[in-house]
C-alpha cells in the first residue's frame, strides 16, 4: 500500500536588516562616486528613479508611486498611495527594468562629468599615450577618457606610434549621447603658448605675456611678448643664454621655427617689430580698411615678405591687419593709378580723391568694400551720390584690375629686357677685355663659364657676368601676379632668405637680436 508523502513547502529566504541594506547601498554610492567622478546627488536620483519605475510597473500604474532613499543611512523608502512597498516583492522583471535604467542614469551622469570638466580644459595642455591609431587619427588615453588626435591636427610630418606619451591642447568637445568627444590638437597655435608657459617660468607666473600668436604649423611661428617688470627683458628670458630655454619648445615642435618679438601697442613700432629681421622704412596705417602699407628699401623686399610669403603673412597674422610690403617706387606708382582711375568717378574733385587715398583706397574693388553711407563719412557726398560712386566702382572693378595687371605685365617685360641689354653689354665689354688682355683670361676647372678678370694696377676691377637673373618686383606685395613673380625670382637670386630665426635643436648658435 502506497504512502502518500506530506508535501514540504521551502523555506522563503530571510529577509535582510533594512539597515545592512542600506549600508551596501551607501558603500556602492561611494565607490561609484570616487571612481566615476559623479556627484552623490546623483547616484541616489538614479537609483530612487529605478526603483519607481520597477514600482510602476509591477502595479501596472502611470503614477502614484513615490520612492526616497535616505542620503545618511541609505534606507529605502517606498509607497504606492498609503501603503508601504518592500523593493524585495517587486520581482525580477521589474528588478531587471530598475537595472537598467540605474545603469542608463550612471552613464548620462558620467558623460556630463566628463563634458563639464574638458570644456573647461580647452586650449590647455594635456599629456595622454596613444592606444592605437587608425588611419592616421591616433586615440590616445587621457587616463579614464579616450580623446582623438586627428591628422589634420597634427604636426605636418610627425607620425605616433602605440606607447607613445604625446603633448596636445584641447581643441574641442563634443557630446553625442552619452559618448563625449575630446579632440586634441597639435597644430594650434595654443599648443606652442601652452608649451611656452610649461617651460618658461617667468610666462606661467604671468610676469612676461604672450600677447599675440601666428603659427603655420610644422614650418614657422611668431610670437609678440611683452613683460610688466621693466626689469625683465621678455625677449632674452623666453630665448635663454644660448637659446637654452626655447630648445625644449622647438624639440617638441619637431624643429619648427619660432621668431620671438616685442610686442608694442604702437602699429608703428609693432609691424616693423613683426616683419624682422626685415628693415623696415615706414608704416602707413589705414584702420577703416584693415590694413597697413609696409615701406621698404629695394634690397629689403624678399627679406620681408619672406619665403613664399612666409614672413609678410604670419606677421599679418601678429597685428591682426593686412600687410602690403611696397617699395616707394611702387607706392609712387600705385598712387599715381588711384589718382588716375579715381578721376573718372561721379562726382568727384580733387579733395575726395586725395580723402579716398587718404583713407587707404588704392582700386575700385576697395571701394566695394564700403557701402554710400559709410562713404559720406570721409567726403562731401549725399548718400545718394555716394551709392552711385560704389555701383560705378563695382561696375568697373574687373575692367580696373585687368588694366593694372596688363600695366604690370608691361613693366615686368621692360625690366627682363632691359636686364638681357645689360647682360649683353656687360659680356660684350668681357669679350673686349679679354681680346686687350688674353693672358689675363681664365676657364673655372669645372667646366663653368668663363670670367674675364682684366689686370690692372691699383684699384682692380673684375667684370664677371651674373649667374642669376635680377629679380623684379611690381605692384602690390598680397594677392598680385607681380608678389608671386618677384617671390619666385628671389628664390632664384638669393636662393634662402636669410630671415633671423632661433638655431634648430642640437646647435649651440647665439641668437641675434630679437628673434628666436
């Protein structure tokens, strides 16, 4: 006969003290806060939040459930109208639905962290290693943050490897979801401000300023400078004996080049300051248009614009206008054409033109810049005449340009013939020098041309024909044919430009006067 057996009901597990509950609670807040930088506030909103929405759910309800955890004793508190919720019946579903809204909050709380605290970091200097690097952006940990280098940010040339701890500013910060962005950059000019205030520590105690910067990366920067202690020379201290100081900075740069100038609130003495080691004769300054017109003498010229415009166009950047480097035949020349051309519009005299010129317009694509009321400020014109002087510069503006250009191309073509007329004469002159004096003639033993070197008694003069054309420059030194005709054959004639800068890393050279 079978024996029916008497079913066992389990045991239900015990319940947990309310208080051991809360304190597992506060160790978690705790440990989550420390290692994730999130606010305490936080972390308790998200966990009362889930275990609401486990709440709702579990009553199949929209609302009437409210939930507070205890901020000192981690104690949770829960009602659903008048009646008390134990967190423990709610099951595993809703347990599951908590989760993951706990997690959903802590990751928003993170990634709002992690915004605040980089936008508040940009264009300063940090230092990470790159993790990895995918065509040509390197990722590169700032210990609990990812940030990208880019490879438009980087340093013309340079390339990372995986390990490598690597110099960068902060460039920008994006946040898209959770996932915050830090850009990092090493091509902007606040990488090498931020390098300078890192090892010069007279700029990081704020007693010498870095007050402007213009950088082409990988290839040359400038920097104006100026101290508030009379006793502190900003330009040696950033330089150090023997450029000792400033090495640091090119090393880091990959032998970027880097002129250090004194900075002048005076246009007159800053863009001369800028332009070296360019000698410069005057500045003519013409604030209503953003620019200035840079005198200097005609062995000066390449000097200062530099090669391929380097110098006239980082210099630019320094003072915030638009350099054009003239020599004075070339500014006789450019006013001469604005007096000219300027005679044919309306309702013009001689007073407004010289105002026009005055004012710094040289073209009527100047004048379009400007608008009629803007013109009657400086003339006598009603606005009315004024709007026709603009509409009749904007109409002929292209047919200005085309015979200005035409003008130059002329010129350009009377100086080479001029130059071969005195190749010519000079090697007619050789050819007679040397059938007087036969002995007197000699062949280089590479095989080169030949120079004629007469002899004569004291004050000896030796005729050689020149082995590179002269160079010829004409019209205004930005934007022009004649500035890209007169660079190139200024390349050719002096090959570098011998512009003053600070000796590359590895080299013990003084630096000469005020660039680095």
């Amino acid at each position: 006969m079978a024996v029916r057996r008497k079913k066992v009901e389990p045991e239900a597990p015990p319940k947990k003290d309310p208080a051991l509950i809360g304190k597992e609670v506060m160790k978690l807040i705790d440990s989550v806060a420390e290692e994730k930088r999130i606010s305490r506030d936080v972390l308790f909103g998200g966990i009362e939040q889930g275990i609401q929405l486990a709440a709702l759910r579990h009553f199949a309800v929209e609302e009437g459930v409210h939930v507070v955890l205890d901020r000192a004793t981690g104690e949770i508190s829960a009602k659903f109208g008048e009646n008390a919720i134990d967190p423990e019946t709610l099951g595993r579903i809703a347990a599951q639905s908590a989760k993951q809204v706990i997690i959903q909050k802590f990751r928003e709380a993170e990634s709002d962290t992690v915004f605040n605290e980089y936008s508040a970091k940009k264009g300063d200097l940090v230092v990470g290693t790159v993790t990895r690097v995918d065509a040509g952006t390197a990722i590169v940990s700032l210990g609990k943050t990812e940030s990208l280098l880019p490879r438009s940010e980087q340093i013309p040339g340079e390339s990372h490897h995986v390990g490598e701890r690597v110099k960068a500013v902060v460039f920008e910060v994006r946040k898209s979801g959770n996932r915050v962005k830090v850009v990092l950059s090493r091509a902007h000019p606040d990488f090498v401000k931020s390098l300078f205030e890192e090892e010069i520590p007279e700029i990081s105690d704020r007693t010498i300023d870095i007050r402007a910067i213009a950088r082409e990366a990988g290839y040359r920067s400038k920097l104006a400078v100026s101290s508030v202690d009379s006793k502190v020379d900003c330009v040696g201290a950033c330089v150090g004996v023997r450029g000792s100081r400033i090495k640091q900075v090119i090393e880091e740069l990959n032998g970027e080049r880097i002129d250090i100038v004194r900075w002048n609130d005076s246009l007159q003495v800053l863009i001369p300051n800028a332009l070296q080691p360019a000698s410069i004769s005057d500045v003519f300054t013409y604030p209503r248009l953003g620019r200035a017109i840079v005198l200097v003498e005609e062995d000066q010229l390449s000097l200062a614009i530099g090669r391929r415009g380097q110098n006239v166009r980082l210099a630019s950047k320094l003072v915030g206008l638009d350099l054009e480097i003239m020599t004075t035949d070339e500014l006789a020349e450019s006013l001469e054409r604005a007096e000219r051309w300027f005679g044919q519009l309306p309702h013009m005299n001689e007073d407004m033109i010289q105002a026009l010129i005055g004012e710094g317009f040289l073209s009527y694509n100047e004048l379009t810049y400007i608008d009629g009321k803007t013109l009657t400020e400086f003339t006598p014109l009603a606005e009315e005449q004024a709007d026709e002087v603009i509409a009749y510069a904007e109409e002929y503006a292209d047919t200005m340009d085309e015979a200005v250009a035409e003008e130059q191309r002329q010129a350009r073509d009377q100086a080479e013939a001029e130059r071969r007329a005195q190749q010519e004469a000079e090697a007619a002159a050789a050819a007679e020098a040397a059938a007087a004096n036969p002995e007197a003639t000699t062949v280089s033993a590479e095989g080169g041309e030949a120079a004629v070197e007469p002899v004569h008694e004291a004050g000896t003069t030796t005729v050689t024909s020149p082995d590179h054309p002269v160079a010829y420059h004409e019209g205004p030194p930005i934007d022009t044919e004649g500035v890209e005709h007169a660079v190139e054959q200024e390349e050719l004639r002096t090959g570098e430009d011998g512009e003053l800068t600070t000796p590359p890393p590895g080299t013990d050279a003084e630096p000469k006067g005020e660039s680095a």
